[in-house]
C-alpha cells in the first residue's frame, strides 16, 4: 500500500518547528579535544588563550650588527663613528637580542672600514633605542585572548596558538551524517554501464555538500527496496551517528518503504513539504536526531537537504556563513605604504551609519594575528604611497557582509574586559560579534566624532577637574549626539617587576640610573595620566630611559616588564596580575564606553548593554582583578 502524504507545511514553519523539537529534545553541538595541529578547519568550543609570549624573546628584525646605541651617538656621514669588533655583535634575523644591545643596524647600513676583514666598521647614523627588535609580545602576549569561542581555525590561527604556546584545544565535535542509499533500480558507479543502468550518486553530491558545511558522512550499503533491510540499516545507522539520511531511488514505492521505515523505527513530524521540487519529502527525528526521507531526484533531494538539514548542521558545527568576494569601505585611520611595493593592508571592519569602516590592524610580517583578525585585505598598488584617514578604498573581503553587519566596532582605549564583552556576547547572542581596534581613549573621541565607530574606550583625565571623559567629550565632540556610558573603575598603577629589585617607590624613581621604562602611546588615557603624574611631582621625562618606546595595550606593556625588556611601566592591576608583577597603586580612574546616539538603538549596542549589566561580567572582572564595578552600563552623561 502506498504511503500517504498528509501534511503540505510551509517550509519555514517546518523548519522552525523541527529545529525547536530537536533543540527541545537535547540537541547540541559537542566538543573534543585535539592536537592543535589537526584544528585547521575546526571551530572553537571556547576562548582560547596564549600561554606564552610571542616572540618569547627579543629577536633581531633584521641581519646585521646589534649594539649598544649610545656607541653611536654623533654618528653622521661626516663623522662616522669607528666601532671594533667587541663592541658589536653580528646577529641574523631572528636571533636572541645579545646582552648589553638595545639595537639592531642593518648590514646594508655597516661600512667595513678600509674594506677589510679585520672587524673594524664605520657607522655614519646614529641609531635610536629598540630599532629593527621584535620585541617580546609584539605579536601575543601571554594571558590574552587568541580566539574566542565559536571561532573557525583557520591557517594563520593555527600558527598564531601555536605561536602562543597552545598544544590543544577543545573544538566543536564535527556532526557525523549517515546516508542511507534506498530504492530499486539503481547500480553501483562504474564506467562500464548497460543502456539503462542507472547509477547511485546521490549519496556521494549529499555527502560532498554535508562535509562543506563542517560534519563527517558515513554512506552505507545500498539496501535496494527491502523493506526490512531498509529498517535494520536505518537502526544501525542511528546508533552510529547524530543525524540519518534515507536517500531513495526515483523507483514507484522506493520514498514508501523509507518513509515507512522512519514511522516504524522513530517519530514523524511531518509528511510532505509545502515545496516543489522536494513536496514529498519526510522529516522524522529520534530523540534528538533529526532523520530525513528525500525524494530520488537530485535535485529534490539536494533543495530538501540545503534547505532543512543545513541550519542544524550549521548549529551543531557552531559555523557562519561565506564571505562575499569585496567591497567599498572607508578607512578609520591613515595607513603609508613603500611606492616599490604592492602591499597588502588587513583590515577589522563592520557597518556604521550604513558605511562599512575599516580600521587597520598590524603590518609587521611576523604578526601572523593580524591575519587571524583580519575581516579583509586592503591592496595598495606599486606606486601608490598609501591612503589617507576616511578615504574610500576597495576591500577584499575575508567575512561575509552580512557578518560584518553584526559586528560592533570598538575603537579607543584598550582593557582587557573588551576582549571579555565580547566573548560573552558570542556565547549568549551566537551571531554578534565586537572588533576592537586599540588607538587610544583620544582616538576613539575623534573615531565616534567622525561616524566611524559604534563606540570607544576612555578613560581621560582633567588635570584641572580631576573628572574623567566629560570635559574632553565636550571639546572633542562640541555638537554632541553621545551617551557616556558607565563600565568600571579601575586601579592604574606602576606595574614592576617581581619583587621590585629597582627599589621603585614613585614616579619620581623613573629618572634612576639604569632603569627602563615602557610607554603608552601618545594620545591614549594612560599616556596623558603617566605625563601628568610626572609634572606633578617635578619629573622631566626627557630623562627617562625608555620613555619614548610606545606600545598599545597593556598587557603588552606587562609582558615586557615580565621578560626583563623593561623595569617598569604604568598600567592596570589586572595586567600586572596576569604576569605576576609588583603592582604600586597610583590612582583608581574611570573608563567608560561613549556610544553615539545613531548607534544607541542597534539590537547590537543594546545587547552589549545587557551583556555589562550582567553577573557574568562580573564574574569576569572579578577573575581579571583590579576592577570596581557600580552600575555598568547606565548612562552617566550625555549631550
């Protein structure tokens, strides 16, 4: 007797009342955990964090001669300065920056003097503090943040935890399909066929399709038209994997005994699809595993599969959609490229006031995260000396637009929370995500002034006041149009090394003899906090070793300290404690979020507020330590 077909339900009902019965019935994506060098392809099951600092050790950018620089002071191309060999050291790159240099000078700068091998060379430029020294951490410093949860490995990620002391990780589990080629009338492939064989490839185009999207297929032996044969495979393969296909042949009876099968063996919710083609197609389910009949026809088969079965593998292999191929966008911030060279600049990007911006990331060709974080490539041609802050410029995109529409672009003062935000608004909203770009507290003011950002870290200090943020909004962004939004108090101070064998007590030690010191930059909050402290209490910075050498974020800072690249630096507790470090309290500040009004009622803004008046954020800032939180996330100014 012919199986009837009694529903014709439209699809996007069938689907959402599948994906709720199969969620309601318990399923979700699983993980396992793997040798970090078979994750290329996998997706993150949470944060993955460095364990090391990468490079772990001061390393020569380039080959040449490493030195102390004050050796070369007064050196110009009318009186080089006459070095021996004793007073240098040849280094190639990549090679442990030696004791007693702080420099690197290129060979193609060295004169050998008289042009003779007796070790005796000429320079004719002085040269200044850390040149050509990949510093420790300038690509990854231990303790932070490398991927988040749900993230695709891809090649330079791997590269980049590898980089990061990572050996393995907790992946989502691939889901693992079973198809199940039914139906009379069908051969096995073969060159050799008889007029009207017809061969089975149905299951190969339905495996090859469920393996782009991320599981694993087991096809099994073609049953023919058994009826019972059809139900003991359908049993097996159910044991044996979390989703079953029935594929039947386009045989009269083949979609009837499959479909008699899945009523016999599990639950049916629906027969017959409001579709075409597809109409008869089945969707069943076993406790939490979806089991489907598809029609012969490939076509048929391959629209009910793409159309039902791909978002549940979508959801199980926690993965999102293709990119598309490029786009225009405007540049947040001014990037200079060398005239000779084609270059390649990569690119964070998202979607503000319906303009997609673009913020520049790392160039160095060791900071292999820059292509890890990269949401396109900017190519800047021979010839072409760069492009200017705002400048439209073409973008080869790495991430789908619609993914760069759900993602909030974060540009201003680092903290480390950022980074925390946004993992916790990828695990409870799944789809939005937040690129942080780390300029500084004045940079973000002007990023939000301009349209380019969907808000901005800050934390600036009135000198006059002793008020934090507002007084700078007000000439920053004199039109207003923001809200300041309440994050944290935090505790800034002088992070040193353990133990502080410096014996550093103040600001006013800074000038010590022999004491390196590690900057921010200039134009970030705690650059401005760092100058005023040393004009309050009388310190010329001019004779503070170090306090020109800049980096941007202060876990940065502290991985420097840490490795014994410098003495001391001022920064946050959290990040001194993530390495360890002496920490001298200076001040507890305010750091906020300035979000513009255009951006106040995006879904994705008010979740990012939800997500900072949570206990889970809490919970974070509490394991983070250093921070004080009173009421996150309510607006404390606004103009």
């Amino acid at each position: 007797m012919a199986y009837k077909y009694l529903t014709n339900i439209p699809l996007e009902k069938a689907k959402t009342e599948y994906m709720a019965l199969l969620m309601q019935n318990g399923m979700e994506p699983q993980t396992e955990t793997i040798p970090v060098e078979a994750a290329n392809g996998r997706v993150t099951a949470g944060p993955v964090y460095a364990r090391i600092c990468a490079p772990h050790y001061n390393a020569s950018a380039m080959e040449g001669i490493a030195l102390d620089t004050k050796l070369t002071a007064g050196a110009g191309a009318m009186t080089p300065v006459t070095l021996s060999e004793g007073q240098y050291v040849r280094v190639g790159t990549g090679d442990p920056l030696p004791d007693g240099c702080d420099a690197v000078i290129m060979i193609e700068d060295v004169d050998k003097e008289g042009g003779g091998d007796n070790g005796v060379i000429s320079i004719s430029k002085p040269a200044s503090p850390w040149q050509h020294i990949r510093q420790i951490g300038e690509d990854i410093c231990a303790g932070e943040m490398i991927l988040q949860s749900f993230s695709c490995i891809t090649p330079s990620a791997l590269g980049a935890m590898i980089a990061g002391g990572i050996t393995e990780l907790a992946v989502i589990k691939r889901p693992v399909v079973g198809i199940i080629p039914t139906g009379n009338g069908l051969d096995p492939p073969s060159p050799c066929l008889e007029e009207g064989d017809t061969p089975e490839y149905n299951s190969a185009i339905l495996s090859a399709m469920l393996q782009d999207w991320g599981a694993e297929t087991v096809t099994y032996q073609f049953i023919g038209g058994d009826p019972e044969g059809i139900r003991a495979s359908l049993k097996n393969a159910l044991s044996e994997c979390g989703a079953v296909i029935l594929n039947s042949s386009q045989s009269a009876g083949s979609l009837d005994h499959a479909a008699a099968a899945i009523s016999e063996t599990c639950t049916v919710l629906c027969r017959g699809l409001a579709i075409k083609p597809g109409r008869t197609a089945i969707l069943g389910y076993s406790g939490a595993k979806p089991v489907l009949a598809v029609p012969g026809y490939p076509v048929s088969g391959m629209i009910v599969v793409e159309q039902v079965l791909r978002p549940i593998i979508g959801y199980l292999c926690r993965k999102t959609g293709e990119a598309d191929r490029c786009a225009t966008a405007v540049l947040s911030k001014s990037v200079v490229s060398a005239l000779q060279y084609r270059e390649f600049i990569r690119v964070r990007m998202g979607y503000v006031k319906e303009r997609l911006i673009a913020s520049p990331l790392s160039r160095g060709s060791g900071v292999v995260t820059s292509f890890m974080k990269a949401d396109g490539i900017v190519e800047a041609p021979q010839g072409v000396g760069g492009y200017e802050s705002g400048e439209a410029v073409n973008v080869r995109l790495l991430r789908s637009e619609d993914e760069l529409r759900r993602s909030l672009v974060a540009i201003g003062s680092h903290d480390p929370l950022l980074d925390e935000l946004s993992e916790l608004l990828r695990v409870r909203y799944g789809d939005i995500s937040m690129g942080s770009a780390h300029i500084g507290s004045m940079g973000g003011l002007i990023a939000v002034r301009r349209g380019e950002a969907h808000l901005a870290g800050t934390h600036l200090l009135d000198e006059e006041t002793g008020e934090y943020n507002i007084s700078f909004i007000s000439k920053v962004i004199p039109k207003g149009g923001v809200r300041l939004v309440e994050c944290v108090k935090r505790t800034q101070g002088l992070m040193l090394q353990n133990g502080n064998p410096k014996r550093i007590v103040g600001t006013e030690d800074l000038i010590k003899e022999g004491l390196r010191y590690i900057n921010r930059q200039k134009g970030s909050g705690t650059r401005i906090l760092i100058d005023y402290l040393c004009k309050q209490n009388g310190v010329d910075t001019s004779c503070i070793y170090g306090y020109d050498r800049e980096e941007y974020t202060h876990t940065s800072v502290a991985a420097l300290i840490a490795s014994d690249s410098a003495d001391a630096g001022l920064g946050i507790f959290s990040a001194a404690k993530l390495y360890d470090l002496d920490f001298l309290p200076v001040c507890q500040e305010q750091y906020d979020l300035l979000i513009p009004d255009h951006a106040w009622d995006l879904p994705m803004v008010q979740k990012l507020i939800e997500v900072l008046k949570s206990d889970a954020f809490r919970h974070r800032l509490d394991a983070l330590g250093g921070y004080e939180v009173k009421n996150p996330g309510t607006v404390r100014f606004r103009s």
